[in-house]
C-alpha cells in the first residue's frame, strides 16, 4: 500500500517515486521513528506486550476517536466551496455507514472490536495526553486556517493509520481474535488510503495558491504526531500502575433499577495460568519481597476471588499482618502451624483452615521440608466495590 511504504522510511526504495516524494515533502522522518520505533508499538509487533496493555491503548484510543465525526464536521464547517465539501463528505458518509447498503459504520466496527477484545473505555478515564490530543485535534480543525485542520487530520491521524493500527492488527491475531475482532483494522489498513490521499491533494491545492502555507501544514502534522507520541508514552507508562477510574465506574442508589432481567455468559480469552510454580513474574517477586517469603499469584481475571501459592521453606515464618477479608488455606505440603488471634492452628498436609477479617496472624513451617499452601481471598470483590480491601504488617506480635 502506498501511504504504508511512504511512511516507513526503510522501504522508500519499494515504493512508486512520485508517492514517495508526496509524503517525504509532508512528513518529518524524525516525527515517523517516534511512532516506527516506539517501545509500545514496537511490544505489540514483536509479541512481548500483554494483553492488558494492548486493552490500555484501544481504551485510550476510543476515547479519542469517539469524536473523529466531530472532527471532521468542524473541518467541513472551515470550507465555503461545494467541491471540497462533497470531497471531505465522502469520508463521513463512510465513518456514518450512509449509502451503505446496510453496512456496519466505522464506529460500529470498532465498538464490536471492543467488546470482543474485552474493553470497555467507560471503565478508564482519559489519560491527561489523550484529552490532550483529542482537543488539539478539534481546536485544530475548528480553525479558519483550512490547512491547519487539513493538516491535523490528514497528517496526523490518516495518513499514519497504518504505523498506529498495523502493531494493533499484528497483536490482536496473535492473541487468537478473528476477523471480527480485527476488521476494523484491517480496513483501514487496507483499503482506507483514500480520505488521506483526499486529504492530500486539498492541502496541496492551497499551497499552489499560497507556498508559504506549506510550512503550516507540516508544523501542524508534526505536532498532531506528537501529540499521539505523548499518548502512546502515556499508555506505556501507565503499563506499571494502575489506570484512573472513570467518574461514571460504579453505580449508586439512583440507579439500583439497572438491573438486567436475564445473564449473558462473558468468557474472558484468558481462562487458564499455566505452570503457576514454574514461572516467576514481576508481580511475583514484588510480593514476595514485601511478604517476605516465597509467593507465586494465580493471574486469572477473576473479579472476585484470588489465589495464591505460597512457600515456607524449612523454619521459615511469614510475617505478622491483618486484613479486611477473608482467607481459606489449603495446604498442599508439609507440616506447620498458624497464630490466628489468640489461637494456635496446627497443620498439614491435606488441611484447610480459615482467616477471619482483621485477625492477627502468621504462618510457620514446623517441618524439615517446604510447606506448600494456596491461599484464596476475596479482596478483588473488596476492590471493586470500592477499593475498600485493607491490609496492614505489623512490627510487634505477641504469640499465644
């Protein structure tokens, strides 16, 4: 495709000579390695980023391009002459599905991509540079100055659709999603060069007119690129904490009557962790050092249980804490014992016993091999009622 070989400066020898000098003249090489060689599209090409990071960036990208109509009709409104209305007319006609026979729109597309991938942007808030970029785009084509929105939207959003959209394409099929899930990138991939190419030749027309016009232009599509530089940093980043809630996440006594007649199964794509012991995570090592003793997470996208392994070598004790919810342990190796309050619980293999919420306890291995327990809780239903799971180590404990 024309407007992905331009773009990618590695491959200009490949591409038509006149196609090539088009873009070359538009865009800054220096702007297209920002996103050719940036970390979080470059995990989603090679196969290391997760799925949750891949949910993070459509998440931030819908709430950018939920407004892509709204773009367009403030750049529609910057135009007095019937030619380059019906030009950029046929690009909504194409977002809004009109003509269509039928046909999903683009938007449609792309809400079907999202809850088949499992996001739903009204969970997450906007990341400050995601409302950043999404109102530089609209101050942008709300400008008198037609370049300035032609340039925003051609040179900053359609013409790099693929750099943006391929890694996505990429990511979702290697996580098994079908052509449902992807189609929406594969179209603009594909066959959606054309509202660039549009686009292009407006901006062109006026800088015939007007030369010096030309510099606006590419200062503008410079920007726009940086702008979803910011974005995508911002996404990466986020990769290591938690996303900001959105306003509207939970329910209050207003709307108790949003209860649904009837239950639709959602089975998430990820519905095993194999070899739990045999592979140490980040999160795994984390933990364990703040816990002070060997422990490996379940990672299941249960919203309201959790698992663990956890690990008592020979005369190894946790430390003492507390929480708000509950725990049942099961052992699965090993002889030991648990000061739970005031009382001692003497172990072993094929036992279970149970943590009351906020009692005091530790564990001990009392054996000459390592213990081996699973400990499930129902903290995740604490967190998501509110982020009221509660958890405190203490310095001083006085065993019975």
């Amino acid at each position: 495709m024309a407007i992905t070989q331009a773009l990618h400066a590695e491959h200009a020898a490949r591409m038509p000579a006149s196609v090539g000098a088009i873009w070359t003249k538009w865009l800054r090489q220096e702007d297209l390695r920002l996103l050719t060689e940036h970390p979080l599209l470059v995990a989603l090409e090679d196969g290391t980023a997760s799925l949750e990071l891949l949910k993070r960036l459509l998440a931030q990208h819908s709430h950018y391009s939920r407004h892509f109509t709204r773009y367009l009709c403030a750049l529609l409104g910057q135009f007095g002459d019937a030619r380059s209305i019906r030009a950029l007319l046929a690009n909504l006609r194409e977002e809004m599905g009109v003509d269509e026979d039928g046909q999903d729109t683009h938007a449609e597309m792309f809400q079907r991509s999202l809850r088949l991938v499992g996001v739903d942007p009204n969970q997450e808030a906007a990341l400050p540079a995601t409302a950043q970029l999404r109102s530089s785009m609209l101050a942008y084509c709300k400008s008198a100055d037609p370049m300035c929105g032609l340039a925003a939207m051609c040179l900053g959003a359609e013409a790099i659709v693929p750099l943006i959209y391929g890694p996505i394409l990429h990511a979702l099929r290697r996580f098994g999603f079908g052509p449902e899930a992807t189609e929406f990138f594969r179209l603009h991939i594909e066959e959606d060069e054309e509202h660039a190419i549009t686009m292009l030749r407006m901006m062109e027309e006026i800088v015939s007119e007007h030369p010096a016009r030309g510099e606006v232009g590419v200062a503008v599509g410079s920007e726009m690129i940086r702008r979803r530089v910011e974005m995508l940093d911002a996404v990466w980043t986020s990769a290591a904490a938690p996303m900001p809630a959105a306003l509207n996440r939970s329910h209050n006594s207003s709307d108790f009557w949003r209860v649904p007649s009837s239950l639709t199964a959602n089975i998430p794509i990820r519905l095993s962790h194999p070899d739990v012991m045999a592979v140490s995570s980040a999160a795994d090592h984390k933990f364990s050092g703040e816990r002070k003793h060997r422990v490996h997470i379940v990672d299941l996208p249960s919203h309201t249980i959790s698992m663990t392994i956890g690990h008592l070598e020979i005369g190894e004790a946790t430390g003492a804490h507390r929480h708000n919810y509950e725990t049942l342990i099961y052992v699965l190796q090993g002889i030991g014992s648990s000061v739970v309050g005031d009382r001692v619980v003497e172990w072993k293999a094929g036992d279970a016993f149970y943590i009351p919420p906020w009692a005091v306890h530790r564990h001990q291995n009392s054996a000459n091999q390592e213990c081996i327990y699973i400990a499930c809780e129902n903290a995740p239903l604490l967190q998501n009622l509110g982020g009221i799971a509660l958890r405190e180590e203490l310095s001083e404990f006085n065993a019975v």
